[in-house]
C-alpha cells in the first residue's frame, strides 16, 4: 500500500499500556529518558528463572472494571480495553450510544496465554474439575470481545493471529473498511501478557530480548485531523529467498524519501543473538528511538507501541514519524505519520 492509497485516513486517538505505565504519556515519557525499565521474575514451573518487564499495578482501579464482563478478565484483556478507551477519548460515548458505526481490528501473537496455561494444567490433573470459567478467556480473540462489549459496539471485529507485523495488517485492514464506507471509524489494537511460558519460548528464538507486556490502540476516521496515516509499506516476507536485510531495503524504498526523512521508532527487531540484531534501524540514518531496549519485547503490542509513539511524535509538532518493524517469523513492515498538507 503506497502513500497515495492513504491520504484520506486520520488518527484521532491513540493509548497504550506498557511496563512504563497506563497511559500514552508514560510509554513516551519512558521512550524520551532512553532508561531501560526495571525487570521482575515471572513464576515459573520450569528449570530456569525467567525476567519479564511488567505492566505496573494501577494508582486507581479505573470505573470500567465494574463491567460484568471484565470480572474474571486476564491482564490481556485489561490492557487492551484500557488503551482501546484511552484511544477512543470523547468518541467512546457516541460509540455506545450507536451514533457511530465502529470496527475493531485487535493483532495478537501469543495471545491469551496466562489462562491457556491455567486452563490446560486444570486439564492434565482432572478433566472433570477444569474449570469452564477460564476457557472463554483462553481464545485468541478474548481481548477484542471484551472491547466490543464494553463499548456495546455491533460492528465487524476481527482479531489477526501473527507476529509483531500483526499491527500493521490491522492498520491496512482498517484503511480498507474506511474506504469501503464499511465503518464511521476503526479502532486497531495490539495486546500481549506476560507468562513464563511465553518468555521461554521467547528467548528460544531471540536470544538475549527482555519479554514484556500491555497494550497499544490506534483510533482512525477519514474525518480531518493533526495526524494523518500517511504511508503503509504493506509486509514484506523474508528467509525465503529472501534476506532480513533485502527485506528492510525493499520496505524503505516504499517510504517517500527511500524511508531517510524523519525520526523512525523501531519498534522490533529480529534478534540474531547478543548485540545483534536486523531491522530498520540498520539502514536508517535519520534520528531513531528503539523501543525494546527501554520497553521490551512485546510481541504483537511492540507493533502498536511503535505505531502510537510515532502518531504522538507528529502530534506534538514533528512533521513526520515512522514506525517499524522486523517481525519474529513474518517480515518487515512500516507506517508513517504526518502532518496534513495544507490547501
């Protein structure tokens, strides 16, 4: 998807939840120190310790947990309605009252993982006593279904199962609706929890990378703005004859400028060990902020953190931002955020 095919799309909101707090402001506040956040121990049932950077537990337990549905929610699924809402601002009220038609489009990459695991282990010791409780918590689209309810929303929801790249798709998905007509406005999501099941597997894979958790959302409409959703570069696969590398080049010569304009938030990279690492910020020599060194690895969220930071960025009065990523086992995707073009 090329610049032209976007100049109509306006973000309206963004939110995010992250192990530097609830809220947009924490996340970009923790972005700007460049100070990597503290680790904790996650529980484990395995040989070996395993370190996560978590969401910290709130100042004040906010109103919409009183919801029926988000009794017995997992932390997934508070993350996403919490950056969903944050999202979403004033727009949330005429969502519920039906004024507004809305789409949810949440990307997840391990998912609900902390009540699978609970679910399963109930299981294995006695099937007849297995909680059926948990189970609805433990399906892949529980974080969207949550959001829809609470915002009483009737509209096409779709949760996409991928990589860190996921958030991206959600992003051209949501282009898509808007330009059908389908929907008054779309709100894309990115959520992930931290289990040590998670992080094990993790680090299999990427060597060396902190797992962490929360949550990101993006609110679009085709209505005016100060942010516009310039530029999607679309996914561009690698490992099949392909390489990481000629996959970064090939996403950048999709961005106006060969992708050297601006301040790009590398929001993942694939980890090739220790100190090493493919993305990106590779070949990109404008300003760059990396997200995982400060925030962590957060899978499918990391995709939406990049995208939010970069969104904000231009919010504040930078011209232009870009968001991208170098997915664990897909490809290489981007977005860029400007300011609108005057006349």
């Amino acid at each position: 998807m090329n610049a032209d095919a976007t100049p109509l799309i306006h973000v309206h909101g963004a939110g995010a939840v992250s192990p530097a707090g609830w809220g947009a402001d924490a996340m970009v506040a923790a972005l700007e120190s460049g100070i990597p956040l503290p680790e904790s121990m996650l529980p484990s049932a395995a040989s070996r310790s395993m370190q996560a950077r978590r969401v910290p537990p709130w100042a004040t337990r906010p109103a919409w947990m009183t919801h029926p549905r988000m009794r017995r929610t997992s932390p997934i699924s508070q993350f996403a309605v919490s950056a969903a809402l944050e999202a979403l601002g004033p727009d949330a009220t005429p969502a519920m009252r039906g004024e507004r038609r809305l789409g949810v489009i949440c990307a997840v990459m391990s998912g609900s993982v902390a009540y699978s695991r609970r679910f399963y282990a109930e299981v294995l010791e006695n099937p007849a006593t297995a909680s059926p409780m948990l189970f609805p918590e433990t399906v892949f689209n529980a974080p969207s279904s949550h959001v829809a309810a609470i915002l009483e929303s009737p509209g096409p929801n779709v949760t996409l199962v991928s990589d860190q790249t996921g958030f991206f798709s959600a992003l051209e998905m949501a282009v898509d609706w808007l330009g059908a007509g389908d929907v008054d406005g779309c709100l894309v999501l990115a959520a992930e929890e931290a289990d040590w099941i998670t992080a094990e597997a993790h680090a299999l894979f990427a060597r060396g990378a902190v797992t962490a958790e929360g949550a990101a959302a993006i609110y679009l409409r085709r209505e005016p703005s100060s942010v516009v959703l310039s530029t999607l570069t679309g996914t561009v696969p690698y490992r099949r004859g392909r390489s990481t590398a000629a996959a970064v080049r090939m996403v950048l010569a999709r961005l106006p400028s060969n992708g050297q304009a601006g301040r790009l938030f590398e929001a993942s990279a694939a980890r090739r060990g220790p100190g090493r690492s493919d993305g990106l910020g590779v070949a990109w020599t404008g300003r760059r902020v990396s997200c995982p060194p400060v925030l962590g690895e957060g899978l499918a969220a990391s995709g939406g953190w990049g995208c939010v930071a970069a969104a904000r960025a231009v919010g504040a009065g930078l011209d232009e931002a870009t968001a991208g990523v170098a997915g664990s086992n897909l490809g290489v995707a981007a977005a860029r955020f400007s300011r609108p073009k005057s006349g």
